[in-house]
C-alpha cells in the first residue's frame, strides 16, 4: 500500500466533500469560494485524474461545469485518504487495538 501526500488544496477539497456520501457541485463551489476559480478547478481535476474523486460528468474545466456534477470520494481510495488527511488518528490509534485471546 503506498503512502498519499496531499497539498492543502486537495485536503480543502476533500474535507469539504467528505469521505463517504455525494455532494453536489453547486455546494461544493459553494464553499470552496475562498479558493481562487482557477486554482479550485486545477486542484479538482487532478484529484479526479488522480481518480481520488469521481464525478457524474466526464469533463470538469469550467466553474458551470463544475455546478452542474456531482461528486464523492472514490471508495477504494477511502481508508488511505482518511490516513492521509488525519495523519495523527492513525498514530494514536495504533496503541488501542484490542488484543485477540
């Protein structure tokens, strides 16, 4: 298994969508208006080309296409996006498995 390595606009992003369940493009726009137009469609596009994220329409490259799809964390890559996103929940919970008898 190999270790993901977010930057900070891909963490916003995906945060913002949520590791299981769809959202919406218009509300995920929405509240990802502190990021600049073009800096936000870069950073959606590679995590779909990175297939991290699937969307419901195959071309993504303007802010009204964008609006128009869906979107929801592919879930094959759930479990390593969740260790890469929180980082130190896999640290601490390391220590508190339960040991088999």
């Amino acid at each position: 298994m190999s270790e993901i390595s977010l930057n900070g606009g891909e963490i916003s992003i995906l945060k913002t969508i949520g590791l299981s369940g769809m959202m919406a493009g218009a509300q995920l726009a929405d509240r990802m208006d502190e990021m600049e137009g073009a800096e936000f469609l870069d950073t959606l596009a590679g995590l779909i080309a990175m297939d991290y994220i699937i969307s419901n329409k195959v071309s993504i490259r303007t802010i009204d296409a964008v609006k128009t799809a869906s979107f929801r964390v592919n879930p094959a890559f759930a479990r390593e996006l969740k260790e890469a996103l929180y980082p130190s929940r896999q640290k601490a919970d390391s220590g508190r498995r339960r040991r088999r008898s």
